[in-house]
C-alpha cells in the first residue's frame, strides 16, 4: 500500500461520517419544511373586533333535536322548510342565508357572541341563554278561568290594510265576503266607502263551540253560550301539551291565540284534575321569544 493509498483510506471514514451527518440535517431541515407548511394547525380563531359570519339554529324548550325543541329561527333552508321539523308560533322565515355578527357589536345578544370568542371555522357551538340573557319584554302575565265568560264585539271595523294582512287568503277581496273568522266563526265583511274601513260582522251561534287553534301544542276551543246584536259570550276549553311542572302550575309549548286585531300566548295552565284539559291558563301579549330560555346552535363559517 502507497503512502497516498494509506492517507486516503484514513480519510474515507470522516468522509462518511461528516456525509451522514449532512444528509441527516438535509431532512430536518426538509422534514420541519414540510410540517409547517402541511401539517401546521390553522390557529385562526374569533377575537373581539372580527366580523364572523354563521349559521345558526334558535329554538325553544329544549335544544335543537331533542325532545320538545321548537324551531323560532334558523338559517337553514333545510330546516326551515321540512314540515316535520316542529316550528314556534312565531316562526316566520322565507328566505334564508348566513348571518353576520359583529364581535363587540350591540345588533347581536352578548351571550350569543360570547359563545363564539375562541372558535374556529368549522367548529360548531351549543349554547343555552338564561331568561336574564335573552331577549326581555314587561312582564304583561294574567291568569284566566277557563269557566269565566268572556265577552267581544259581534262587530269591528279595520283599514283595508289590516283586513288584507289578517286575511292574506282572501287576497285582498274586502267587500261583501263571508269566511271563517280568525275567532272560528263565520263573518262577512262590507266596505263603507265614505270612511274608507272595512266593517266585519260576526255571526257565530250560541250553544255551539268553534276551534281557534289546532296544533302542535294543543287545542283552544271557544264555547259560545250568547250572541246578541252587540256582543258574543264565550268560555275557553283549552287542551295543551306539558314541557314540565313548577309549583302550581304546569309549563306549556306556547300556544298562540290569535283574534286578527289582538293575540296572546298561553304559557302555563292548572289541571287539578290531570285529564289534559286546564282549568285556569297564564298568558301573555309579548312575543314568544321573549322571557324565556334560548337554546342556539352555531356553526362558525368564516372569520374576518
């Protein structure tokens, strides 16, 4: 073996030896390349000041899929137009896409923005807001006796606007026209030109009982006992559907009772004797939504 054989093998082995070394920084290098760019997480998440764009599912009595829930607002199409999906009285929607809300804004219920701070495109959210955090109006709550006689006018008068928004139906057909009543009885309608108003006149029969609401949540009957030129008698049957019991009375899904010009919400009854049928109901004059438990569901959509 040569001097320059022998000082050429003595350096082989460093040669390896730095070569792997180079190769194995070469594919960190490379590797920590590739993680960042594919494998890192999107960490972009909601932050006072962004404006975040969702879809949502508001419902009452429980949360949306469980037992109960009714659906008051949705940006669903899906939803919103399946008749088997149980709907709020005040349900309303007609068209439908995703909602905006601007974090730290007034427009939006600080409990619904709250649950969106630290989320994610993609990432979906359950709230539940108390009584206090939603939607608040006076409190307009009277207790009625079903067995006490009610008392209304076998006669009114509206604007031609009012008579075609109560009786969108009738499309617009205000003069000498007899229909079903929103009471549920029948009436007919005159027009009085001279003062531009549209008089109704009912016409129900005593001793007969008329179904103003049959639905989801239960069944309000009025059960005509006198008519006269002035005014019609009535007594309320009221059938419901229970959500639960509290001290004295028994919670129900709200049922809308509507007359056309005046409304009202049945929100509890008593039934001593339990046979589904109240005896006495609570009610009020402010919308559905208002004084009572939210549950939403969020899906966030994007972040800017």
């Amino acid at each position: 073996m040569t001097d320059e054989e022998k000082v050429k093998k003595s350096r082989d082995p460093i040669f390896m030896v730095c070569l792997v070394v180079f190769l194995l920084a070469g594919c960190a290098v490379i590797g920590a390349g590739v993680y960042d760019k594919y494998l890192a997480p999107d960490n972009t998440q909601v932050n006072d000041g962004d404006t975040v764009t969702v879809n949502y599912t508001l419902t009452l009595y429980a949360a949306y899929g469980e037992e109960n829930a009714a659906v008051l607002d949705t940006t669903y199409e899906s939803i919103g137009t399946d008749d088997s999906i149980l709907k709020a009285n005040d349900f309303s929607k007609t068209s439908y896409s995703t909602f905006e809300v601007e974090m730290g804004g007034d427009d939006v219920l600080i409990a619904f923005q709250n649950a969106l701070l630290g989320h994610k495109v993609g990432e979906t959210v359950k709230i539940e807001v108390g009584v206090g955090d939603g939607y608040v109006c006076a409190d307009t709550s009277k207790v009625v006796d079903c067995t006490q006689s009610q008392t209304v006018s076998a006669t009114e008068t509206m604007t031609v606007t009012e008579f075609e928004s109560i009786y969108e139906d009738l499309n617009g057909e205000a003069v000498n026209n007899n229909f079903t009543s929103k009471y549920g009885w029948l009436a007919s309608s005159s027009y009085n030109q001279s003062t531009g108003m549209v008089v109704i006149t009912y016409s129900p029969e005593a001793g007969k009982s008329y179904v103003n609401y049959d639905g989801d949540f239960g069944k309000v009957t009025l059960d005509v006992s006198a008519v006269t030129a002035s005014t019609i008698t009535f007594t309320y049957d009221v059938e419901y559907q229970s959500t639960g019991s509290t001290v004295g009375n028994i919670e129900v899904q709200m049922i809308k009772v509507d007359f056309g010009t005046s409304y009202f919400y049945i929100t509890s009854v008593t039934d001593p004797s339990s046979d589904g049928v109240a005896d006495t109901f609570t009610c009020r004059t402010c919308g559905e939504k208002y004084n009572e438990v939210l549950y939403f569901e969020i899906t966030i959509v994007s972040i800017e």
